[in-house]
C-alpha cells in the first residue's frame, strides 16, 4: 500500500514545503518588497508615498551631499574595521592553531566565545563607560600623566573629538572589539582544515617555514578571511546603535535607515539606504571572487 | 654505497614505542620496500628519513652524514605522500614547479623540467587543472613529477598506490619501477601490500611492532621466512606447529610450508619424503586455481590444484623435505 502511494520526488517536495515557503515568501518577499519600496517615492508636499515605479528616490540618495557622506562615512569604517580586524584576528588564529597546551585551549576558546554570549547593548553601554571622560581610559591616562597623547590623539582631525566616546576613534574601537570573534572564528577553522601533509609537503619540496606560511598558509586561509571579512563588513554596514551610543551624532547608513522609516516616514529612502549595504556586499563578493578567494574551498 | 643507514634508530610517541632500535642500510639506486601491517614502524621510519620526525635515538646517516638534527627542507630527498599532498590552490603547473621555484631557477628552466616532468609520468598536458580537476591516478602522477623534478637522492614513496584501484595500481606498479630503473635512484617505498612488495622490490624489510624481523630480495623473503610473523604476512603459508611438525617431520619446531609445495597424491607410483591424509573441507574457484582448504587435527591447510575434488573427502598430500622451513618463535 505505501509503495503504491510512494513518490520520491513528492515526498522531497513535501518535506522541502515548509521551507520553501519560509525563504520564498518571508524571507525573498521581504527582501524583494524591500527592493519594490526603494523604488516608490514620497510626495513632497503631501508626504505621501507614491506607489509608482521611478529612480527619483535613488536620484534623492545619490543626489545630496549628506547622503552620500553618510555612505562614504560608513564604508570607510566598515573597511578600517575589517582590515584592523583581520590584522588582529589571524596572529590570534594562528597562536590558538599553534597552541598544544591542553590547558589554554578552553581558555582561548571561551575568551573568543565568552563575548559573543553577553547582551550587545550591555558591551556597547560598557564600552561607553570605558571611553567616557570621566571613564576607565581617561583614569589610567591620568594616573600616568600621559594625557598629552590622548589630547594629541583626540585633536586630530576628523577621527578625533571632544572625548574619545564622542569620536569616530571610539567607534572604530568598539565595531572592532564587537566583531572580532566573527574574523577570528572563521580563520581558526580554515587554518585547522588545511592538512598536516600539505605543510610537510611544501618543506619536503625545500620551503622553509617563512616560504610554507606565504605560500601554502596564508593562500589556503584566504577564504576564511574572506568568511570573515564578510561578518565585519556587513555588521558594520548595518549597525546603528554603536554609532548612535558612542558617535558624535553624524549619520551611519544604519541610523538612516533608522530614522528614515520612523521619525521621517520616508520608507522608500529608508528602502534605498538599505539597499546600499547589499549591492557593496554583492560587489566585494565578486571581488572576492575574482582574486580566487573561494578556489580553495 | 649506502644512500641511507639506521643505527639503532629509536622513535617514541610519549610511551608508544613506534620503532625499537631498528639498524638497516639502503644501497644506491635500491627499490627498498618497507612492509608491515599498519602501525607496524615502517611510516615512522620514512617519515623519520624526511625530517618530519626526530629519532628519541640513535642515528640516521643520510649518503653517509648524520642527519637527524638537519629540517627536511635541507634534505636531498623528496617524498609522495599517501594522499598525494597536491597544493589545491595551485594549478599542475605551479605544483610540479614549487620547489624549483623555491630553489629561484629561471622561468625557462622550470618550464623545461615541467615538461620533461610530466613527459617522465607520462601524463599529457594538464597543467592549467586544479588538483581537485584531477582524477585519482593523475593526481598520483603529479605527485611523482613534483617529486622527482628536484633530482632527490632518495625517493620516499607512501603507499602511494593504496588509494588506487586494483587496475591502476598494477598499471602504476610497472610504470614506478620502470621509472626507477630509467633514473637510477634510491626508491624507500612503503606498503602493506606483501604482492606490491614482493613484485616491486630489490630488497624488503618486514616491519613487526617497530622492529625490522627480516630483510631480504623478495626471493629470500618468500622462500626462507625466519619467523611465523614473515611466512604468515607474505605470501600464504602452511603452519605446522610443534606438535604435529614432531609427530609428522620429526622436526621439534614450528614449520612452514607454502601451498604451492603441498602436492595431490594421485598415483601410488608417486614418491614423496612425507605423505599425510587431510580432509577436504572447502574448494575456492579463483580463476588461475583451485584453492582448497584442507583439515587435519582441527587445523586448517591450504593446497592448490587445477582439478575440482569433492567436499569432505579423504584427501594425501604429498611434500618434499627440502620445501619445508623450520621457524623460530
């Protein structure tokens, strides 16, 4: 009887429904109704959203000033981000790859993933308290009497600001603090996903160490990077809390669309910004894979 | 000339003793195989001829200077890893010509042994393929051109043809040894495969628990084993113990004898030095012969013929003192 009734490509249809309809509907409607809200406008006068398809929105967004210096201004940080993160990240990889002692590995495991289990907010909400003038960094600046460096540091243009919780110093700080796990992580395990035998190999043909790492590691660990510098760079791209917690009040393309859609009402601008993060993803994906970032894989 | 040499040569993991003082000497242009049964020593002992490993003591005399202190990328020889160990980021080309661009030879010297390379394994040309473009056996004939194109002194192959099928490694058998006796250097081949050994070899070392039980041409190995452990692993045997080879031999040891030498009585006119009654128990098709297993005293024998014999029947075998070999323990 069962086999009567039986068909394998029902049957994997069937179970596949559910989440079918999950990425279909939820997930690919939303991105695409998101994409269909970009491209409406809102009345000037009236205030009104009009459901007609135009670029007058993209023409608004790429036509003012401030707007493009809010994508240029979150950019630059999700770039300088992800490449102090990446600087930081694979020395760190590498200690944990290199590490035997049996002891210090939990301890480097939960270091990394001890972070990621506490409350954003209350990271954020610390980290402001650290950065603050009357904080943690300015206590040890003066106990030490190295406040002229810090005013020196602080005085410099544009990355510089009244404290360093009032810059775009400490915004930079915080992102990467915030994202270094997710470099990390994904660099450790292509580091222990390249065989023994391929290192053995590359010193058996008459490479030493140095030679090994530039040209068998750090190739084979590219992807992880990539992995990883996908997290960072789109985590900043969309972040708006740190920078409005810790920033000076200038925009971030998160804190646009924040307040695009709520206290603006313009949803297609809000739309629009949104949209931004996900085309500068897609090009640094075919970048990525142009320079053969995935060829390992 | 010895191209390599081991001096009680001893190599512990933490308490496992993985090779217990092992002495051996590989001669120039040798096909030396090391055969065991696995964790039996023998890729300790390559690996150990690499560098990847530090003997715990004795020595290691690689053309006749003691090496066991110098990194494997100051060492003359070159190894095929069981895996093969191809760079999966590096198309056929830069794989075959990593170490002489490590050594910083001109582009048209490395392009020139390239080919000359890939003409030697006799693929064609691949080079722009990743390795994960490749099938089994090309994959194990690249690693033989990246091998070979640094002129080592010595050779060491890890069971490099354990992952290919049983057509294919018959194939690349013939053609290692054929490339071996063109470019006249030392071959270390590791293996478990007693047939591989036995029809590849110059000489072969017998691995048990981390000691060497016997070195020998394949000749010596197969016809004179010295201890059970030999005759059991190469080739098959027929193991008389104690007991039975007294009452049967009137040899008060352990004695071995092949299939091949145990004869069907089918004429009383035959003469043989020992003749004895078995019972047949299974017959074995196996195209060339018959393979049959025989009991005697709840043992089991192996015998072969060409004829077909009825199960359970009463069966005299017939042997010659000269094919019997005494063992010790």
């Amino acid at each position: 009887m069962w086999k009567l009734y039986y068909n394998k490509k029902l049957t994997i249809f069937l179970l596949l429904l559910p989440l079918l309809i999950w990425l279909g509907l939820v997930y690919l409607g939303s991105l695409f109704t998101l994409l269909l809200n970009s491209f409406y406008r809102v009345d000037d006068f009236s205030g009104v959203i009009v459901r007609e398809i135009s670029l007058s929105t993209f023409k608004d967004l790429f036509g003012q000033r401030t707007n493009l210096d809010i994508i240029f201004r979150t950019v630059a940080m999700a770039s300088s981000v992800t490449i102090t993160c990446i600087l930081i990240a694979f020395p760190i990889a590498l200690f944990m790859y290199n590490n035997k002692n049996q002891f210090l590995k939990p301890i480097l495991y939960l270091g990394i993933m001890l972070p990621l289990w506490s409350s954003y907010l209350v990271k954020v909400y610390a980290w402001k308290l650290i950065l603050a003038k009357q904080g943690i960094i300015n206590f040890f600046v003066e106990l030490t009497g190295t406040q002229v460096f810090l005013d020196s540091l602080l005085s410099i243009p544009v990355i510089g600001g009244t404290s360093l919780s009032f810059s775009y110093m400490g915004i930079y700080l915080v992102f990467v603090y915030m994202w270094l796990p997710y470099m990390i992580l994904p660099i450790y395990a292509s580091l222990q996903r390249i065989p023994l035998n391929l290192i053995l190999a590359s010193e058996d043909l008459g490479a030493t160490p140095s030679i090994t790492f530039r040209k068998i590691i750090i190739p084979l660990v590219v992807p992880g990077i990539v992995a990883g510098s996908i997290f960072t760079f789109s985590l900043t791209l969309g972040d708006y809390i740190v920078p409005t917690i810790i920033g000076n009040s200038s925009y971030f393309i998160g804190m646009a669309v924040y307040t695009h859609q709520g206290t603006a009402g313009n949803i297609p601008l809000a739309a629009a910004f949104s949209i931004v993060p996900i085309i500068i993803m897609l090009i640094y994906l075919m970048l990525a894979k142009r320079i053969g970032a995935f060829d390992a894989i | 000339m010895l191209d390599i040499e081991f001096q009680n040569t001893t190599c512990k993991f933490k308490e496992f003793l993985a090779l217990d003082s092992i002495s051996f000497g590989v001669e120039r242009g040798e096909f030396f195989s090391l055969l065991g049964p696995s964790g039996s020593g023998k890729t300790t002992t390559l690996r150990l001829v690499a560098g990847f490993l530090q003997p715990s003591s004795g020595k290691i005399l690689i053309e006749g200077k003691e090496s066991s202190s110098i990194p494997p990328f100051k060492r003359n020889v070159n190894t095929v890893f069981q895996d093969y160990a191809l760079f999966p980021h590096l198309n056929v080309f830069d794989n075959i010509a990593y170490g002489l661009k490590i050594k910083k030879q001109s582009a048209s010297t490395i392009e020139k042994e390239v080919k000359s390379a890939l003409e030697m394994v006799r693929l064609p040309d691949l080079i722009h393929r990743k390795p994960s473009e490749l099938s089994g056996g090309q994959k194990q004939r690249i690693a033989l051109a990246r091998a070979l194109i640094n002129k080592p002194r010595v050779l060491l192959l890890d069971e490099p043809l354990s992952a290919l099928d049983l057509k294919l490694r018959q194939e690349m058998q013939i053609e290692l040894k054929e490339i071996q006796r063109k470019i006249g250097i030392t071959f270390i081949f590791v293996t478990h495969d007693q047939q591989e050994a036995l029809s590849m070899s110059n000489r072969i070392a017998v691995f048990n628990k981390g000691k060497i039980v016997q070195i020998g041409s394949p000749e010596q190995v197969y016809a004179d084993p010295t201890s059970e452990f030999v005759a059991g692993f190469v080739g098959e045997s027929n193991i008389f113990d104690k007991t039975s080879s007294e009452s049967l031999f009137g040899i008060s040891r352990t004695c071995m004898i092949r299939p091949e030498n145990l004869y069907f009585k089918k004429d009383p006119n035959e003469k043989y030095d020992i003749e004895t009654e078995f019972i047949l128990k299974e017959s074995i098709y196996t195209g060339i012969t018959i393979k049959h297993i025989l009991s005697k005293d709840n043992k089991d024998y192996i015998a072969y013929s060409q004829e077909k014999k009825e199960k359970g029947s009463k069966i005299i075998l017939g042997l010659y003192r000269k094919d019997l070999r005494p063992l010790s323990d």
